[in-house]
C-alpha cells in the first residue's frame, strides 16, 4: 500500500471533489497541505451535499481522522462556520477526528480589507483573486509577522503580535484611504472565539509519524492546481502557495518519501476563474456550450468559470514540474454530441512554434493555440462503468490525451456520482 497526493493538473475546478471523496473512503487519514477557504469540493454521500472549502473531504466520512497541516492559512471564524454546518447535517466532528497544525497561520479581517483595497487599486490589472484574505496572510507567514493558531492560547504574544502586524499593513492603509486596523479590536475578536478553535490544535506532524509507523494510509488532498502554482503557474496570475505534490510534505509535516502515488485530476477540457491567460478559451457556441452542461461555476465564488478546449501542452507541463504519476480524467460526458473535438498540442508566439508554456507574462498572453481536431460522438458517456459502455471515438480521445501529456489515465469519471468511475490502475495499490 502507498499513500496518494491528489492535486489539480490545470487552473484548479478539475471535479477534485468527486475523487478526493471516492479515495476518502479507502485511507485512514485525509490532510489538506495549502491554501485556504478559497478553494471548494462539493461531494454527495447518501443522497446529501456537502460543500467543503476548509475542511479535508475526510471529515465527512466515519472512522476517517481529517488533519489542517501547517501550510494552509486558516480563517478561524470560517472554520468554525464550516464545523457548525457539517455538524448540522450529521457530521461528527471533534477534536478525535479533526486535528489542525498549530502552527498554521491565522487569516484575520485586516488581510481580508487589504486583499480587497489591493484588487480595487489594480483595476483592469487586477488579479481575480476571491478577496478572502488568502495572499496577505501567506505575505505576513513569510514576513514572519503571522498569528498562527498556537498564539492564541497566549493573550500576552497575541497582542504583541497584532499590535506590530497592524503598524505594518496601517503605513499602506492610511496611505491608500482606507480604514485602519485596530490591534484591539482583532485581539477581542480572537480571545472571543479562542475556546471554540484551540481544541482542534495539534501537531500534523505528530499524526503524520504514527500513521507511518502504524502503516496507515494518507491521503494528501490539494486545492486548485498546477497552473496556479505560485512558482510554476501562470504567474502572476496564480495563487500563493505551491500546490504541487512536493507541498504536500512540506505543509503537513512529513518527509517526501511518505507521498507515494500522485493523481493530477484533469478535465476533459480546460477552464479557469479570473485572470489570466488562457489559450484555449473559446468565446463562441462550443465554449458556452460547455460552461452549461458542465455548470461551471465556482463552489466557493459562485463565479462563472472561462471555458475552452483541451491543452495538451499546459498539461504535460502539469505533469511533469508536479511529479504526476497518473491522471484522473473528469467530465468526459461534458462533451458527449460534439462533432468535433479540438486538442491544443502547441503554441505559436510571434512566429515561433512553443511546445511548452512560456514563464514571460507578455509571451503567455501572446501565445496562439496550434489544434488537431478529432471526430466526436454522438452517444452519451454519462454514467459509464466500464471502457466497453464508452463509444469508440471517446476511447480514441482519452488515447490521445494520454499520448500528448505522456500520462496514463488512472480513473475516468463520467458524472458526480462516486460509482460512476471507471478505474484502471488503484493509486493506493490494493
């Protein structure tokens, strides 16, 4: 048996939900290793919705232990929400079932004022982030200036630390216009809510080593994907965090070893929230064509998502900088009564042919998708259990993807029901 890293392959919405949920059922801990609230699942067990944006897909399921490791940012009042809301709909969540890393950093309401000031200013410019505080808590972690959750049991270096991170961030808000933010009022907010929250804290790197030594299965669970990656995405319009799999040892606390099998989800097609180049995008008939039968539309935002054909290049490059070592192929029934098929395999920028996705911000927004078409199907994949329910042309398209990224298909899922998977290859192993 090994453990698995489940990471997005393209600009994060790949359907990680679906999948993180089925491998759930099977591993013993699920860890959430980057990020923050930014990022949603939306999984369907029994018949109920769960909207998951913090909490690891685990928590959900019985007998699972769900660990917050230390490279997520954590909005303490959110989380609480999130707890609040699963508990309401059955969830058993307690501090025997949910473990969050004390030294996580802490997302407050003064990085959330400045992260929204921050898009205002830029404008046209602006980033497309969900305004929900995610980049200036990352800045101040690595400023070391961050609150993190173990200092809330200590009212003395609480204050201490707000009072020097407020001077910071209120030299730009008072120069930018914008209401100041009062230490005070952030430490009484905080020790308001401290008894709720300190329970969960523990040490990830602690339940990481005695699932190790009692040959427990890990699940790594990522959020958005490769592409968004703060060194390898489309940069600067990415997230801040690395959500490539190397994360997932680094923000639990754990060795590299211990991340064996990485599922890099991919859809079908290709879409991306916000800003940013995109190749692929279609403006036309195909392009809404999928954003209705996919209901592309983000769980946490609820923000239209920009919809386009399949970028074989922008993948392969996924793959390879993330150490992907098999592909979950998502919403192939999005393009069931398609013609035509289109598969981005190369980039011409002002001239030049590119096989890879350029770093300059002004050559990716100048890059021209280079397409080889394919025949479609008319017949429906929703649903599908096996290769034998695909069409032929389907089987032919999965072929070729897996030949233009150099990736084998792992798991095909052909709708939102967890059975609706077909699996060629088990990433734990058994």
């Amino acid at each position: 048996m090994t453990n698995v890293a489940v990471i997005g392959a393209q600009w994060g919405d790949e359907g990680k939900g679906k999948i993180v949920d089925w491998l759930s059922s099977r591993a013993d801990v699920v860890v959430r290793f980057q990020g923050g609230h930014n990022a949603g699942h939306t999984l369907v067990i029994g018949g109920v919705e769960y909207k998951l944006s913090l909490l690891p897909s685990g928590i959900v399921r019985p007998g699972k232990l769900s660990v917050i490791g230390n490279g997520v940012v954590i909005d303490p009042w959110h989380l609480i929400k999130e707890i609040a809301l699963l508990r309401s709909q059955g969830a058993e969540i307690s501090p025997d079932t949910l473990v969050v890393s004390d030294t996580a950093a802490l997302i407050l309401p003064l990085h959330q004022a400045v992260d929204h000031a921050r898009e205002a200013m830029r404008g046209a410019g602006k980033i497309g982030t969900t305004g929900r505080g995610i980049g200036p808590a990352y800045e101040d972690k690595v400023a070391r200036r961050a609150v993190r959750l173990g200092d809330l049991a200590s009212e003395d270096t609480l204050r201490a630390k707000l009072e020097a991170m407020a001077a910071h961030h209120n030299v730009w808000l008072r120069a930018a216009g914008e209401d100041e933010a009062d230490p005070q009022a952030m430490l009484a907010a905080l020790l308001a809510i401290r008894d709720e929250i300190l329970p969960f804290a523990g040490q990830s790197w602690r339940v990481l080593e005695d699932a190790r030594a009692n040959s427990r299965r890990v699940l790594f669970e990522g959020a958005q994907g490769v592409m968004l990656d703060i060194d390898h995405g489309t940069y600067p319009f990415v997230t801040s965090s690395n959500t490539v799999a190397g994360q997932a040892a680094t923000g639990s606390g754990t060795g590299p070893t211990s991340v064996g099998f990485v599922l890099g989800i991919t859809k079908a097609y290709t879409t991306r929230v916000g800003s940013g180049p995109f190749p692929t995008e279609d403006f036309g008939a195909d392009g809404d064509r999928m954003g209705e039968r996919g209901r592309e539309f983000g769980t946490v935002t609820g923000r239209k998502r920009r919809c386009g054909w399949f970028d074989a290049v922008m993948v392969r490059q996924a793959n390879a900088v993330a150490g992907i070592t098999g592909m979950a192929l998502t919403k192939l029934d999005v393009l069931d009564g398609f013609e035509t098929l289109k598969i981005c395999n190369g980039y011409e920028v002002d001239g030049r042919m590119l096989d890879h996705f350029p770093s300059d911000a002004a050559a990716q927004a100048a890059c021209a998708p280079v397409y080889e078409e394919m025949p479609g199907w008319s017949e429906s994949t929703y649903g599908a259990r096996s290769w034998a329910d695909l069409p032929a042309n389907a089987v032919k398209y999965i072929r070729r993807v897996e030949e233009l990224t150099k990736t084998p298909v792992t798991l095909l899922s052909t709708s939102p029901e967890r059975d609706d998977t077909i699996l060629v290859t088990d990433p734990f192993g058994g």
